[in-house]
C-alpha cells in the first residue's frame, strides 16, 4: 500500500544530536489568548479528518534561532553564549496580534500569528545571538528569524485554506501583551501529536 501524500513522518530523535532552538516564551496570560483564538478555529474546521497539527499551547513561543541536530558537547558553549547575552540585554514589550499563512492562505503549509509590536527588539535579539554562537565558527541550521508565532501546521492539508480564513476572523480583535523578559534554549521532541519542548537553560533579560 503506497503512504498518503499528506501523512506526517517525523524523523527519530537522535539522542546524540538533539534538536535544538533559542526562544522567547509566552506567560500564561498570553498564551490563554492565543490558546482562545485556536479553540475557535479548531471548532471551526473539526471533522475528524482535517490532520492539522495544533502547537500545544503550553509550549507556545517566538523561535528567535534554530539550531537544528545539535552535538551534545556544544551546549554548555551554547549555554555560556545565551547567558552573557542576556546580562545585557534589556526585557522589551511584545504584542501578538493578526494572522497569515505560510506560503499563502489558499494552500497552507503553516498558519501563524504576527507580532504588531516588539518585532525589530526580536530580530534584533536573533542576530546577537547568531554572532554569539557562531563565534567559534560553528554553523548554524538554517531557519532563521522569522517575526511570527506558528500556531499550526497545515502541510498543504486540504482543510487548510478553511482553517487559515478561520483564523484571520478569529484572531481579528487579538491583542496579546506581554514583556519579553527570558530566552530559553529548548530541545525539540518529535513523534506522534504535537512536538514536545524541553527547556535546556534559561536566562532572564535585564527588568
């Protein structure tokens, strides 16, 4: 039997390259606003049959870098690197508020949420830290910023040009405030359902 077009397949994790990111994460109030605007998009689209891949709200947050398979040696560099940052890096406000879809609306592979406010103090934050860890000429993997925060992901999903209207008229009056004030080295789990995200360091921003 050939596998269905649309069906997801997450590579294994590999114990010795964990998959990692830097990012800022959303405080419960934040995410309870976001995690309202899914509820009403997934009410919007469930039939049983849609496969679209909601990001679990508890882990909700703005990548700033990707890192990708990461050897496990180079994360106490990577943990040095995030906290210096931060000693001197000043907490900043964000605003998460209208909606779009990756690469278009009508056949989406990702849905996502935009940042009204705090954008360039993000993309500004994802650059030091690529300089910091690329410091000793190690490379990077190759997402970078991007000022968003994924909701969902559609994988060209025939219910997905649905789930992306629904979105852009649920999150119409979205207004979710809050200071960005920590960065968070995650490491990605995959498999069935939602990736899971383990916190690795952490490291407050200047209040």
């Amino acid at each position: 039997m050939s596998r269905r077009p649309d069906r997801y397949e997450p590579e294994p994790d590999d114990p010795e390259r964990p998959r990692l990111f830097f990012a800022v994460p959303l405080p419960e109030p934040a995410r309870r606003l976001v995690g309202e605007v899914m509820d009403r998009v997934q009410a919007s689209v469930a039939d049983g049959r849609a496969k679209i891949r909601w990001v679990n709200v508890e882990g909700l947050h703005l990548t700033l870098r990707f890192l990708g398979p990461t050897a496990r040696e180079r994360i106490e560099g990577l943990v040095s690197a995030l906290d210096e940052l931060a000693a001197t890096t000043p907490a900043f406000p964000v605003v998460i508020a209208r909606a779009g879809a990756f690469p278009n609306p009508a056949r989406p592979r990702t849905l996502w949420l935009g940042i009204e406010t705090g954008a360039d103090r993000l993309a500004g934050l994802a650059a030091d830290l690529e300089s910091a860890v690329t410091a000793d000429g190690s490379p990077l993997g190759t997402k970078p910023f991007a000022p968003h925060l994924t909701i969902a992901r559609t994988d060209g999903l025939r219910a997905g040009g649905a789930a992306a209207a629904a979105l852009r008229e649920a999150a119409d009056e979205l207004e979710a405030r809050f200071v960005a004030d920590r960065v968070v080295l995650y490491e990605s789990h995959l498999g069935r359902g939602p990736a899971r995200y383990e916190a690795v360091h952490e490291a407050a921003l200047i209040r």
